[in-house]
C-alpha cells in the first residue's frame, strides 16, 4: 500500500524559514515524479512544486518562484521542500504527491493520476 507523510509544518513569522518532508513507502520512490500542492482556507488547491525522479527537472508555481526548492534523496524515499522568505498568503495545508507519469511542467499541476499525503499545515502570520 501506497503511503506518503508530510511532516515539518508549523508556524511562523513573515520572512521566516521552514522546510516540509514527505516520507514514502509502498512505491519505487525513484521512479516517480514527486510534487507538492497546497490549499489555503475557501481557496482551491493549487500546485506548488514538482520535481523529476533524477531530481534534475523541477517546476514552481510563480508566487513562490526564487522562495521554495524542491529536492529529493531517493536513498531516504524522502521530498523535501524548502521554504524561505514566507509571506502570510502561504499558509495553507501543503500535500506531498507521487505520480507515475513522466516529469513535465504541464502535467506538475494536474491533481489526477496522483497518490496523496493526508496534508501539513503551514500557518504564516505577518
């Protein structure tokens, strides 16, 4: 069975840093293309970031283009995404993906075809 965890979320200030996990079991972590979603309250969800299997191809939504990296260790079966320069409108619940289908920035932002973590919360307060 399919299992991701996200861990690391939490609250903090505007400006500050936080960095997001997402542990993995169940799959051939390294041959999936792993991403990372968000939902802010009466907000739809949106993508956030997205990264190939070699961790060489990565997408970012626009609003937190030059703020968030994306990596992975497929040693650890583990996504990471690095949080920095946070602003309040990125509080929202951040979801770790996993999908079989081959890295490309239009499908990043498809939320079907996809196994999902149940969410952390990351809270920003100006």
């Amino acid at each position: 069975r399919v299992q991701l965890v996200e861990s690391g979320g939490d609250s903090v200030q505007a400006g500050g840093s936080l960095r997001l996990s997402c542990t993995t079991s169940g799959l051939a972590f390294d041959e999936y293309t792993m991403g990372w979603f968000r939902q802010a309250p009466g907000k739809e969800r949106e993508a956030v970031s997205c990264i190939s299997w070699s961790g060489s191809s990565t997408y970012y939504a626009d609003s937190v283009k030059g703020r968030f990296t994306s990596s992975r260790d497929n040693a650890k079966n583990t996504l990471y995404l690095q949080m920095s320069r946070l602003k309040p409108e990125d509080t929202a619940i951040y979801y770790c993906t996993a999908s079989f289908v081959a890295f490309s920035p239009a499908y990043c932002t498809v939320s079907g075809d996809k196994y999902w973590g149940q969410g952390t919360q990351v809270t920003v307060s100006s």
